[in-house]
C-alpha cells in the first residue's frame, strides 16, 4: 500500500482525493487540432469535409460508415488543413482530419426540440447524428445500445456510476455538477424504451452524490 504525507499524520493513499472536490473546467484547446476517424468500435467514419474548408464547432466532419458506427464532429471553428494517418490513443494509426483552430469558436446552427414531442425514431436519430458513444474505451455508439433485440424483455434500465479505477472522479463531478442533466438522460432512456425503472449505482464512499441523486429523483 502506497502512503502520502499530510499535515497531522500519513494517511493511504487515496487518488481520488485529489480531484474529487474540483470542479470541472472549461478547456479550450489551441493551434492544430487532429480528429481521428476511428474513434470508437466499428466501421470508421468517412470525411465530409476536404482541405480549405472552413468548418465551424459542432459541425459534422465525418460520417458514420455503418450501423456501428458514429459520425464525428470538430470540436472547433477553423480551416481543414487536410487528411493525415496520425497515431490513435489505441496505438493504432487511423486516418485523420487535421483543423488548424481559429480560436474564435464559432458555432454551427442548433435545432433544439422538447422531448415530449419527439418520437422514439426522432429520439434514436438526434442520439446517432449527435455522435453519442460510450465514454469507456470501446466508445460503443450508444444508438446501437438503444436498439436491442427484444426490448420487451428489459426490466431495468442500469446506470453505472461506480469509479474502480484509483485516479478517476468524472462520474462523481457529473454527478455534483450536472445531476440535472443526467437524470433527463434517464428519463429519455425510460420514455424511448419503454421501461418503468431505473437503478443509478453510486458506491457508498460517495455519499454526497448519493444524496443529491437521491433528492432530484424525489421531486
């Protein structure tokens, strides 16, 4: 076991203590920005976009090759400087789009609709050409997840918040900061499937999440 010298005393090690009272920053990345086509299980993207175009943030620079798939968006406002292999964080080298950033970050049109009104296809089609995938290391699209066989079999719908990992504390910030928001998720999840019931699992050394959650899903 691993320790760390605090004033008071020596205490084990606890990674997560170093960020877990840290509020999330905004951060806005500068110069050569590299948008690889394959960032996810599945078919890699193709490009929409060539050199010399200008592409704003948000803007949809790769499409989807197949079902499992997703397309892929910039990020920022800037010029395409053209398409390279570049090395993946997979190790692997993937074709790329490479955007020299303008730093002005301007945004393309958003067309925002209320949930009530939206159908389970219209719902399933914003998540797909939103580029949703999983945030684990697979970056699984989640449109395939929201697209199994034999949805009348499913009870529940699962969401995992537990942090194995020593370092990691994105889903306890999530939590803190953006719960809201993620119980709307929820509740688009259960509406599109179908399904009456959640179960969100927090660990126990996160009581403040567990509180807060716990709070939003009274109301």
């Amino acid at each position: 076991m691993a320790f760390l010298t605090f004033k008071g005393g020596i205490h084990p090690y606890d990674g997560k203590a170093l960020t877990k009272d840290s509020p999330a920053e905004t951060y806005l990345p500068r110069g050569e920005m590299v948008y690889p086509l394959s960032q996810h299980i599945g078919a890699p993207a193709s490009p929409v976009v060539q050199k010399g175009d200008y592409v704003k943030r948000g803007q949809k620079i790769g499409e989807a090759g197949g079902f499992v798939s997703a397309p892929v968006h910039s990020s920022v406002s800037g010029t395409v400087k053209g398409m390279e292999m570049r090395l993946g964080a997979t190790g692997t080298m993937a074709n790329s789009i490479i955007i020299e950033n303008d730093g002005k970050y301007e945004e393309t049109e958003f067309v925002p609709a209320r949930l009530e009104e939206l159908t389970k296809e219209e719902i399933l089609k914003r998540i797909q050409d939103g580029g949703v995938v999983g945030m684990g290391g697979a970056g699984f699209p989640t449109h395939v997840k929201l697209s199994p066989k034999m949805p009348e079999k499913i009870e529940y719908v699962l969401v995992n918040g537990a942090e194995c990992e020593p370092y990691i504390t994105s889903d306890y910030r999530c939590f803190m900061e953006e719960g809201e928001d993620v119980l709307e998720g929820v509740l688009l999840m259960l509406k599109y499937l179908g399904i009456p019931k959640c179960i969100i699992g927090i660990e126990k050394n996160k009581p403040k999440a567990i509180e807060k959650m716990t709070r939003l899903c009274e109301k």
